[in-house]
C-alpha cells in the first residue's frame, strides 16, 4: 500500500512539473500575460525594453551605440504606440504564445516601415520559436 502511495505521489509530482505555465513561452512572458496585465503594468514591461537596450548597448560597447539607440526603438513613437500595437498583435488569437518582447520587436519592425515580406519573415521565426517550446 505505502509503495502504491509513494508511486502516485511521485507520478502526481511528475505531471506537475511537467506542465507549462500558461502566461510564459520559453521562459519569457507571453501575450496570456500582457492580457492580464493593466496599463501601468505594460508600460513599465515597454520602457523596461527600452532602457535594458540601452543597457545592453552599453555594456557590449562600453558606451551606448547611437546606431542602436536611434533605432530601438523607434525614435518618433511614443511607448503609448508600443503599448497599442502590442495590443492589436494579441487580438489575433494565434499570436497568444508568441512571447512579448517578439511582439514589440514586430510592432518595432511596422514603425520602421519594414516591409509586408520583412514582417512575415518575423513572424515565421517567432512561430518557430514558440514550435519549440
């Protein structure tokens, strides 16, 4: 009995661990969890983007790189923008796992005026990525 016991404990153990937590793709947050999110929420998680690139370009150079900076993001949107096109990217129910940094990256591409091809592109390797985990 006891060994019963300690079996179905163990096989209760396993398949919890092994379920995913439904707001992270990959460990990165997803659009479950900007959904949930409140406003103030997502615009600290948008200029978090922003400034940890300006971190990173730091870092890697040891000064910000103003090639990066004057891209990302795109110097004539406002965080609101981000923050609306991010919303509209979700609205559309197969993006839901696509992770939220993917998304500002596609919102990012669209200021930018990349092209239909160029956004389609993006979206294929973020699906990929989301295939995989």
């Amino acid at each position: 009995m006891a060994r019963k016991l300690l079996l179905l404990l163990s096989l209760a153990t396993v398949l919890s661990l092994a379920q995913t937590d439904a707001t992270t793709t990959g460990g990165m947050l997803n659009g479950r969890a900007w959904q949930a999110a409140g406003r103030d929420a997502r615009l600290m998680y948008v200029r978090g983007i922003e400034e940890g690139l300006v971190l990173a370009a730091g870092l890697v150079s040891c000064k910000p790189d103003e090639d990066i900076l004057l891209k990302h993001p795109a110097p004539e949107f406002h965080p609101s923008d981000y923050i609306d096109e991010i919303n509209a990217f979700y609205q559309k129910s197969s993006n839901i796992r696509i992770p939220i940094f993917y998304a500002w990256e596609y919102a990012n591409a669209r200021f930018e005026g990349a092209s239909q091809q160029q956004l389609d592109s993006l979206m294929q390797s973020f699906n990929a990525y989301v295939g995989k985990h």
